[in-house]
C-alpha cells in the first residue's frame, strides 16, 4: 500500500535530473515478516517493481518472476496480504479482512488448491432472521421472507437489475447504452422512483451495505450493475449456497497471500511506503523510506483513493487525478466473537440475521472444525461504521453484544473472546472492501480505472472484469497487470 507521507527534504527535487541506470542510494534492510523475507540485499534496479502485497501484487509478481523477470515488490505495512488479514479469537487464527470464497470464483479456489489449503462450506442449517421495516420472521434458504406483495415485487426487482446488468460489457461499463442515464443516478435515487415497497428499498439499502459498505445514497447505479455484472448477478453476491459466502477457510485465507510471500520472500521488502514515483523515457524510479530503486515498468495494486497519496513526476493526468479525487474507500468495521457454545444452533438458527432495525449487522456462524466452543462473524458497514469508528472500542463491543441479544437471547452477552479491525481507521488502508465511486465518475472517468500512465500499471481488486471487489479480482487484476508487462518489456 502507498504511503500518505510527503517526500522529504532528502529526496530528489522535482527539477533534478536522474539516469535510471545508477545505483540505489540505498539498499532495503531485512524486512521483519510472517514470510521470513531474505536478508540477502536486493538488486537497486530490476525489470518490474509491484507496488503492494496484497493478492493482486503477490500475484503480479509471482506471473512476471515465472516469466523470468526481475522483481521487487515494496509494501508500506510490515505484513503481506493488503486487505485480508489473520488475527486470533479464542486460540483460533480467523479471517479479519477477506474471508469467503464462491464456487465461480476460480482463481482464487485454484490457488487455495495450489497451496493445499482447503476450504469448508459456511453454516448455513436452521433458520435464517429477517427483520425489515417492522416485519420480522424466520426463513430457511436464500430468499429472503418478506410478506408475500413484498417478495413479488423484489423477485421482480432482482430480474430487472440482472438484465440491466448483462447489457453491460466489462471491464467498461461507460459504454452501455444507458450509462449516462443509469450513472445519474445513485442506487438510492434510482430505487425511489422505480421501486414502490418501502420494505424492498429498506431490504436493498441493508443489501448495498453490506456487499459495499457504504450507502445506497452514495453508490453509483451504473457501478452497482457493474458490480453485479462481475459477479454473475445479485443472487451470486448475497447467497450462502452457490454465492459469494459458500465456503470459508477453517485456518484463514490470508494463510494463502502468506505461503505466496513465503515463495516470494527473496523479492520481498516489508515497511516500504513508496513516497515518489518519477519516469521518463528512460524507466521509472521510486522512492521509498527503505531505499530507492529504478525499473522499466512499475505496477501499482493500491485501491485508486490510496494510489492518489503518492507522488508522481509528471504529475497523474487530468482523467486519472479526477478519479482517485472521486472514488473513496467503503466504511467496515469487521467484528469476530467467541462463545462457549453455538447457542443459537441450540434455538434451530443458523446465525444469519439481517435486519435494518440494528446497526451491526449482517452477522453469521464462524464456527469451523477448529473452532473451540461457538462463534460470530459480523460487521458494522456504511453509514454505521463511519458512525462508529471513531467510538470508544467498548462503547462499539458493548453495541454489537446488545444487537445480537436482541435477536439471539442474553447468551450474546456473554463471549468468551473479541476481536475488531476498524478497517476505516487504518492509515494504510482506510476502508474496505472496495473503491466506490458515486454518480457521474464511471462515464466522466472511468477510462482512467486501469489504463496505464505511461511505465505504470494499475492492478487491483478494482480493476477487474470478474468478481470486482474479491479477492478473486484482486487475483485476476495482478494476472492482467503482468501480461501487459510483459508485452512491453
């Protein structure tokens, strides 16, 4: 991930002259890392640079390194896998990022299975609650159980968006028919003047939520068919069975960006935060608080609001500053907690409640094989996690027990362990799971998303034709960075 750092009175002036061809002013330290990163000095020049370790640049790196390519890949934090992250609830490593994987979400599925980590289906016997605009009840399966007039007009609503969402050609959705008219719109203003049950929009802004984490007032309608467009459909991003949430990783899925790391570990240089990157005709150079190294290309897998806090000589065109200026990080507050026992199992649920009455939420079962007693995974996103990031941590542990009480009983109230990642407040990332721009930026800037900027390549989760958002995007975004690489080096 980029720095937010300025470049010092130590690094080159804006008017100096440079030749790509020097050696490094300085050589990287050992990094400190889970991967064990090699202490053997890195060569101060080499054909690609990655900028960021998460899976679309571990991914980049490990493509152009099998074509025989030189690399190095600079990573601001002192750990690897960008927006997953591992933490430890009740002596259990357990996802604090990206955390599922769908059954169409094959590179992702085929590097777990290169790696040997298996995956396990997501709980998902017993009922599910629904608790929207005053109607409350259980439901088995995917749909959800809205009075009977209300879920007419939402299976109705679910066609239509899946129609709109297959006009659109990816990865350029500007260039549908409609875009100018459908990019007018957020998916808040579109739904009042289509969309007539006030409990379909109340179900479809919790939805938004939690697929985007942000408001449905803030979210461009052209992306959010994109989006679906990517995926396979909105079936495909809200489903257990069969969609995004199918199956979970009992050891975590960051184990797999770490074994990556492991492979990589000789290219590697932790605490990195690029501050500059200058190019001319002759290659690019970048700086960082660890040294400073030159290239042929550079590919930076950063999301577009952090890639804006580099510094860039010639400065970013007109297109491509308008876009990270417009495009800002999703609000998630991702919460992990433990319990002796799955109570709720015990009332015949399945720990999925979604619900517009609480601000935590959704929330679901985490138990796994290894998990020791019981345990939830939930989120504070959108609205509510900007409410809340800046709370007291008890004040927000005190909230997400009292929310899940009101439906699961006062067992809720009493966990055996706790853990957070206020993804809002992370100075290297601030925010998740994605980018999202609102009305008007696709179709006046969207160009710019993935289009390089002379020796520099864009990756990144956003950046995707599949599965925008995933870390199966992050994948297949680091593919398609390293193929353009290599067909200009």
């Amino acid at each position: 991930m980029p720095s937010t750092k300025k470049p010092t009175a130590g690094n080159i002036s804006r008017r100096e002259t440079f030749a790509f061809g020097a050696t490094a002013a300085a050589i990287a330290a050992m990094p400190a890392s889970s991967a064990a990163a090699s202490s053997r000095p890195r060569p101060a020049r080499v054909d690609v640079i990655v900028v960021g370790a998460g899976f679309a640049g571990l991914t980049a790196a490990r493509e152009l390194r099998r074509s025989g390519k030189s690399v190095v890949i600079l990573e601001a934090d002192d750990r690897v896998g960008g927006r997953t992250k591992s933490g430890v609830v009740a002596g259990e490593r357990v996802d604090m990022g990206g955390q599922w994987v769908g059954p169409t979400q094959t590179e992702l599925l085929a590097l777990a299975a290169e790696y040997d980590v298996a995956s396990i289906e997501q709980y998902a016997d017993g009922d599910n609650i629904i608790d929207i605009n005053g109607h409350m009840a259980r439901y088995k399966g995917e749909t959800p159980a809205l009075p009977d007039a209300d879920l007419e007009v939402f299976g109705a609503l679910v066609a239509q968006l899946d129609e709109y969402a297959n006009r659109i050609a990816m990865p350029k959705p500007w260039l549908v028919d409609q875009a100018k008219t459908w990019d007018a719109h957020t998916v808040e203003s579109w739904m009042l003047a289509n969309v007539t049950s006030e409990s379909v929009r109340s179900l479809m802004r919790v939805l938004v939520q939690a697929v985007f984490s942000t408001e449905a007032g803030q979210c461009s309608f052209l992306y959010f068919l994109s989006y679906l467009k990517s995926a396979g459909g909105l079936e495909a991003l809200i489903s257990t069975r069969g969609g995004a949430q199918d199956r979970l990783f009992p050891d975590s899925l960051w184990q797999i960006a770490d074994k990556m790391a492991t492979e990589l570990r000789k290219f590697l240089v932790l605490d990195a935060p690029v501050s500059l990157i200058e190019q001319n005709d002759q290659g690019v150079r970048v700086t960082t608080s660890k040294g400073i190294w030159s290239c042929d290309r550079v590919i930076v897998t950063a999301p577009p609001p952090m890639a804006a806090r580099i510094d860039y000589i010639p400065p970013m065109p007109a297109r491509r500053d308008g876009l990270t200026q417009r495009m800002p990080m999703g609000c998630v507050i991702k919460v992990v907690i433990a319990y002796e026992k799955p109570f709720w199992r015990e009332q015949g649920l399945s720990g999925l409640v979604l619900s517009d009455k609480v601000e935590f939420g959704p929330w679901l079962d985490r138990v796994t094989p290894l998990t020791r007693g019981g345990a939830l995974v939930g989120f504070f996103d959108g609205g509510p996690a900007q409410e809340w990031a800046d709370r007291p941590a008890e004040e927000r542990r005190a909230k997400v027990l009292a929310d899940i009480a009101l439906y699961f009983g006062d067992q809720a109230l009493k966990p055996t362990d706790y853990l957070e990642e206020v993804w809002t407040r992370t100075p290297l990332n601030r925010g998740g799971y994605v980018a999202v721009p609102g009305p008007g930026v696709l179709t006046a800037f969207g160009e710019a998303l993935a289009e390089p900027v002379g020796r520099i390549h864009w990756a990144g989760t956003e950046t995707s034709d599949v599965w925008v958002g995933y870390v199966d995007g992050a994948i297949r975004s680091g593919k398609r960075a390293a193929a353009e690489v290599l067909r200009v080096l």
